[in-house]
C-alpha cells in the first residue's frame, strides 16, 4: 500500500491525503492525487470519510499542501 501524507484543519473536521501517483510512468510530469475527506465519528477511532479525489503535477500539489499550511491546516499520522 502507498503512503499517504495528511493534513488536517484546525477545526479537525476535514482532512487532505497526499498520495504519489506510482502508476504514472511518465517519469518528467509526476503526479499526486489529493483526497478529500471530512472526519467522521471519534477522531483517531475511525478512518475519515473520502469524499473526492484529484490529480495535480507534483509542482501545484506542493503549491496546494504550502498554501494549506498557510490556513492552518496541520500535518497529522493519525490515519498512517
């Protein structure tokens, strides 16, 4: 399984999972898909609930999890 990197808001109601795209064998445009999910039940008891997944160029995913950072969204392991 690959790993995911998370973040999580500060109201600890939604997530993002950041995922490499190991498929894609165009080795000069990698990709990664972020999945959107909110938090559902106990924090930390159950997994979030997915909602939607996109696929950017690893350059805009950067751009997008900085820009996440700089709301306060918060790296977290609780879904590793």
């Amino acid at each position: 399984m690959r790993r995911g990197y998370w973040l999580i808001n500060s109201n600890r109601s939604e997530v993002r999972r950041f995922t490499e795209d190991r498929a894609d064998e165009d080795q000069f445009n990698k990709y990664v898909f972020i999945d959107n999910g909110k938090i559902i039940g106990v924090l930390g008891k159950e997994p979030p609930l997915l909602q939607s997944r996109e696929e950017f160029k690893i350059e805009e995913a950067r751009e997008i999890w900085k820009r996440l950072i700089a709301q306060g969204w918060r790296r977290t392991n609780l879904f590793d």
